[in-house]
C-alpha cells in the first residue's frame, strides 16, 4: 500500500508541480516553499491562485515545446 502512495506523489509532484519547481529556482528558493505559498493563498483566496497556477503551467509546457523545436531545428 505505501508503495503505490509513493509512486502516486511521484507522480503528482513529477507532472503537477513543475511550475512550483520552476518559480523555486527562479526565485532562488525551494519548491516546496512556493507550493506551501501557494496552497495557503489558495485557502485564504478561494482558490484564485488555482488560475494562476493553470496559466503558469500552461506557459512552462509552452517554453519546452518552443525549446525543443528549436533544438531539433538546429539539428
């Protein structure tokens, strides 16, 4: 049982949080800080820092596909 849990927050932390892991080493702090951050401001807000977190993703997803069409130009 504890194995599954552990691959599912594997999972969510892998795909989910790729926008707390890149805003962390923008700002030079740890991603566990901004999620922290982020979940409070979730609470105290009503969840309007959810859309922000959305817009977020969808722009770092945007910045790799740009990346890596660039590189494979290159190539």
């Amino acid at each position: 049982m504890q194995t599954i849990l552990n691959k599912i927050k594997a999972i969510l932390e892998y795909f989910g949080f790729g926008v707390c892991q890149y805003l962390g080493d923008k700002m030079g702090i740890k991603s566990s800080l901004v999620r922290l951050h982020f979940i409070y401001l979730t609470f105290i807000t009503l969840g309007s820092p959810l859309f922000l977190y959305l817009i977020l993703a969808f722009w770092v997803n945007i910045k790799k596909y740009i990346r890596r069409g660039i590189s494979v130009l290159a190539d």
